[in-house]
C-alpha cells in the first residue's frame, strides 16, 4: 500500500522505510498539515502535542480524509486498572469526541499495557546484576507486544470492514509483575530477585515530571490487586494469529537486558 508518512524533521525520515513518501508537519501547526493530507484517505493519528490544537487537526483530518484510525487508550474497559483518573486518557477521550464530531469514519485502538515498558522500568537494575525493586509486584497485568499492535493497525488502515471498530488489545495472559520479572530472569538464564518496593518511596523517587504518571499507575496497580488483567481475544479475532506472550517477548528482547544501550564505542 503506497504510505505517506508525517515527520516534524527531516532527519527523522532516517529511520523508516525508504520506500514510503516523507513529508514535514507539526501537530502544533495545523496549516502545516493540508500539504501531507492531500489525496490521503486513511490516517493513522498518533497524539504526541499538547492539546491545544487537538480540534484544529481533526478539522484538517476531516476536509481530507475519509478515516482515521486513532491509537488511543482503554479508558472505556471496565477494569479498576484502566478506571483511575488519568490525565492522557481525558485526553484521549477528548480527540475520540472530536473526530466522532466530524463524522469521520473512526477505527478505536486501545492497547493496554506495553511489554517493552519493562525496558524502561527494570532493564538498568537487571544489566546491573541487582535486585528489581518496584512496588505492587503482585498486580497482575496482561502486557501486549509492540509488534501486535502494530500489526492490528496495518490491517485495520488498509483492511476494509474496520469503520466503528473500536478495539481494546491486550496480550494473551494476565501476569504479575513479580512473574514478568522471573520470566525475563528465566530467559537469560538466571535468577533475578524482585523487591517489594513501598509506594510512598516509589513515589519519591520519581522525578517530578513523571509525578502524574505515576501517581496513575500506582492507583492503577493498587485497584486491580487480587484480580486478574483484563484480556482479550482482539488480536487474534482480527489478525487470525495469537499475540505473543510476554516470555516470547522477553525471549526476542534477552540483549536489550543484557548489552549497554548506549555503548562509548
């Protein structure tokens, strides 16, 4: 399928396909946009802009295209995991109002909780040797692998039968967060020891910035404590595969927990 893809700097363009149409836009400037949105007729839309020109956009969208595939959140699932307030899922509901407003015809992506999150959480402590302190090791999640979603959302652009889906992805099992870390110990092959880290230090630990996010997935982790995740059968409803389970996804990843990402040399 012939791809047109929207970077803010021409640099970026360095890392993806050379085969795909590169053109130069800001979601901070919707009158950049017209330009990359002539004779398109499907959009993928990744929010990554403060709010503020969120409705301007979806104008544009709408004077072009004639979908939207909008990668959102599960904030509708009836789960205390995804019921916290939560200031990015405020958001998402916000743009999912605004496109339902133009009468676009909509595809919903709601993936949950990301396998590759471990990278940024546990990976430092494990390269190190040491133990992975972290709190609620208990709460079970059901973590998606990358690649799956990608996969649902280039079906659903190029697919058709997928207007009005609206679709919550999950991985195949629910797992706590202590057994996602002795499954990654189990594929490199040694024991990794899981600390049970006490929210409040948590909390201070954590830089500033990062303060909502965490405040959210503490409350988040907390409500969901003696149930299962939530899963579902939308990835292989939709693709006719199963989703990777998250040891095949540690097992692909074993390196990025092993090798320096930021070698000196």
């Amino acid at each position: 399928m012939p791809v047109r893809a929207l970077v803010r700097r021409s640099e970026a363009a360095a890392t993806l396909p050379t085969n795909i149409e590169i053109v130069t836009g800001d979601l901070t400037e919707p009158e950049s946009l017209d330009a990359a949105l002539r004779a398109v007729s499907t959009v993928f839309l990744v929010w990554t802009a403060p709010p503020q020109t969120a409705a301007a956009v979806v104008d544009r969208l709408a004077a072009h295209a004639q979908r939207v595939v909008y990668l959102s959140a599960p904030h509708r699932t009836p789960h205390p995991f995804f019921r916290q307030p939560n200031p990015m899922a405020a958001l998402h509901a916000e743009i999912e109002r605004l496109i339902a407003g133009t009468g676009l015809d909509s595809t919903i992506i709601r993936p949950g909780m990301f396998a590759s999150n471990t990278l940024l959480w546990w990976a430092a402590a494990i390269r190190a040797d040491g133990p992975v302190r972290w709190p609620y090791g208990a709460a079970e999640t059901a973590p998606i692998d990358d690649r799956d979603v990608a996969a649902v959302v280039a079906r659903t652009l190029h697919e058709d039968g997928h207007a009005g889906g609206d679709y919550v992805l999950t991985g195949p099992e629910s797992v706590s967060q202590a057994e996602q870390v002795g499954i990654i110990g189990d594929v490199l092959g040694r024991p990794i020891v899981f600390e049970e880290l006490p929210p409040d230090e948590f909390r201070r630990e954590t830089p500033e910035a990062a303060r909502p996010a965490v405040d959210m997935l503490l409350a988040a982790w907390n409500a969901t404590m003696g149930q299962p995740a939530y899963v579902t059968s939308t990835v292989a409803d939709i693709l006719g595969t199963s989703p990777r389970t998250f040891r095949q996804w540690a097992t692909d990843h074993a390196t990025a927990f092993t090798e320096d990402p930021h070698p000196t040399n």
